[in-house]
C-alpha cells in the first residue's frame, strides 16, 4: 500500500489541537508570514530571538529584495526555481553556491526556519489524549500496520512522524537517498517514509561532520562566498537515517533539503537521492493507494501527474480530503483508475475507509 500525505493532513492535525489561530502552514501565510511568527535560534546561533520575516528582513536580505519585485510567494519561487540550476552546483564530495544564488539559498533556510517554529508551537499542544481524540489517528494507526507500507509525504513539517511516535508507538525508518532500495527491501520490515520535498528533521549537519567553513553560521556574508562543505570517507554520510531533531541546522552547511514549492524534484540539494524513484515504484506496485489530503495542483501539478502515470491501472485510489475534486482526484479519474473519496472532516474516518476498502 501507498499512502500520500498533504498538506491536508497537517492542517487537520493543527486545526484538532485548537493551533489554528497562531500557525497557518498554507501559501498565501508562509511568506510573508504573521508577525508573530518567530526566528527561533539554536545552540551556538549568534541571532537572537526576534520576527521571523520583516519587509526590510536582515535576517533574509536577498529574499527580502526578491519579494519585492514578485507579488506572491509562489510567484517568486517560480523566479527561483528557473535560476537554480544555473546557481546550484553538487557533486557527491564537494557542496557550494555561487554568491548569485543567495535567494534560493535565503529560501530554503527560511522554510526551515518557519516549519521549525510550526513544529515549537504544535509541542506546547501536543498532548497525548487529545492526540488519541482526532478522527485521523485511527486511520493512522491502520495504515501503518498494512505490510509493506509506503508514505510519501509531501510536507516538511514532521507532524506525520509525531503522529506515528504517539499514537502509532511503530518503528518507521526514512530513507533520504536510497529509497528505490528501500520500497523493494526495507519496507518489507518496517514503515518506510519518504519526503519528496524534503524534511525539517534532515538537518544538514548529518550530512557530514568536517566543515570546511569551520562552522560558520549561514547568515554570515564573508564567508558566504567560499563555503564549502567536506564528506568524511568513512561510512555513508547521504543516508543517514538516525534522525535526530536536537540540534538545528542554524550554524552549518549546507542548508536543509527542501524543495521550494515551484522546484523540481531535481532541485534538492542531495542530488543522490531517490527518492522519486522510489515513490514511482511504490506507485506502481501498490493496487490500494490513499491520498490523504494532497491537492497536488498549483505547483505540483507537473509532478502529481507524473505519479499518476505511473500508477498501477488496477489500482483503487481513497482520496482523503474535505473537498471531493482535489487536483489529484480529477487527474486519477481521468486516467481511468477507481476512485473512493472519503471525507477528511468524518468522525469515523477510519471505519469509512474500511468499508470502502472491503467493498
């Protein structure tokens, strides 16, 4: 089975926990975001706490400037996702930028950034019964016990792992590069979790650990032009999967994996990672597919489609969603395959689903 998660699925987690009137993960609030919104700093950051985003930001200047000439945040990650591959240069040793490449550099870190303070205030809310109360924990819980699950998870906040730590108690392991191995061993043993987009827990520096700018902090414009960062030869940096979410990628290059919306799945820093691949095989492995709140359109809708191609004919598509024609729903009906749509907002989600999954 494959379960694809949107961003449907957080916001119904942060609507349940009454967070809704302080954190708005949608596109029109990312950027610029509510000023309450929260730079907050990390161990051995030379930042103090302060707003996150400012029309004259000096903590993002070269983001700052760009926001200036596009109207939306979608709009200028258009602009950015067409410079990237001129600026951008990876090779599996050696990771830099070119000064030009400031703002896609600005971007990705204030994504970080924003999610990391999403995920602060969803730990004030975060208590276990009324984790246990919200109608999509148990559909959770049994998704995750269907052998040789798959999720793809689109978002980059990590509530889908909190979720599984508190209410699901399963191991779960997330590949970051060899995914297409995984879907065809790992997930035969335990919950596999892919992100496309990338995640806030895969902090740059588990990357490597010798850092040829010694350190030094990402806003730091001297050494901006020359940082560099090393692999160690000893065992296999890129797939780490012993995620720890203590120390934040504030002080460290490089910066997080995300891919800006807007982006291509070519457009993540860690260009050994295969993870589309992956979900492209688990796709057309998979005869039961449930697409939990990912529209899939705007941004995505080359990608989204690209997974439908590849999807098994046979397969039976659970669309999970408050609304009934979600991008991704019109594109699965019109390549022919069987779609169930299940209301996202149902009390008994999950007994729903089972009915559905038994017809």
């Amino acid at each position: 089975m494959l379960c694809i998660v949107g961003n449907g699925f957080s916001l119904g987690l942060i609507k349940h926990v009454h967070a809704d009137r302080i954190i708005f993960p949608t596109m029109d609030k990312i950027l610029p975001c509510p000023e309450w919104h929260q730079y907050l700093p990390g161990p051995g950051d030379c930042i103090v706490p302060q707003r996150l985003w400012e029309a004259k930001s000096k903590l993002f200047p070269a983001l700052a400037k760009e926001m200036k000439t596009n109207k939306t945040f979608i709009d200028l990650c258009k602009v950015l996702a067409l410079r990237d591959p001129q600026t951008v240069m990876h090779d599996p040793v050696k990771f830099s930028w070119k000064p030009e490449s400031r703002a896609s550099y600005e971007l990705r870190v204030y994504l970080w950034y924003y999610f990391k303070y999403v995920h602060a205030i969803m730990c004030l809310h975060w208590y276990a019964d009324l984790i246990n109360k919200w109608n999509g924990s148990c559909l959770l819980r049994y998704l995750s016990r269907v052998p040789h699950a798959v999720l793809a998870c689109y978002n980059y906040d990590d509530l889908l792992e909190m979720m599984l730590e508190t209410v699901v108690k399963n191991d779960y392991l997330v590949r970051v590069v060899h995914a297409k191995d995984a879907v065809l061993h790992d997930a035969s043993t335990c919950l596999l979790i892919l992100h496309p987009h990338g995640w806030i827990r895969h902090e740059g520096n588990l990357l490597g650990q010798s850092f040829g700018t010694s350190r030094c902090h990402w806003n730091n414009p001297s050494t901006f032009t020359e940082c560099s960062v090393m692999f160690p030869d000893n065992g296999s940096p890129l797939d780490r999967t012993d995620v720890c979410i203590n120390n934040w990628p504030v002080n460290c290059f490089p910066p997080p994996d995300l891919v800006p919306p807007g982006h291509g799945l070519d457009h993540r820093i860690i260009k050994q990672s295969t993870v589309p691949e992956g979900m492209r095989l688990a796709a057309s492995q998979s005869t039961q597919i449930v697409v939990w709140g990912f529209d899939g359109g705007g941004a995505d809708e080359a990608e989204s489609v690209e997974l439908i191609q590849s999807m098994n004919r046979d397969s039976k598509v659970y669309i999970v969603n408050t609304h009934s024609k979600s991008f991704f729903h019109r594109q699965c009906e019109a390549s022919g395959l069987q779609c169930v749509f299940l209301d996202s907002q149902s009390k008994s989600l999950a007994s729903d689903f089972l009915d559905a999954f038994n017809q």
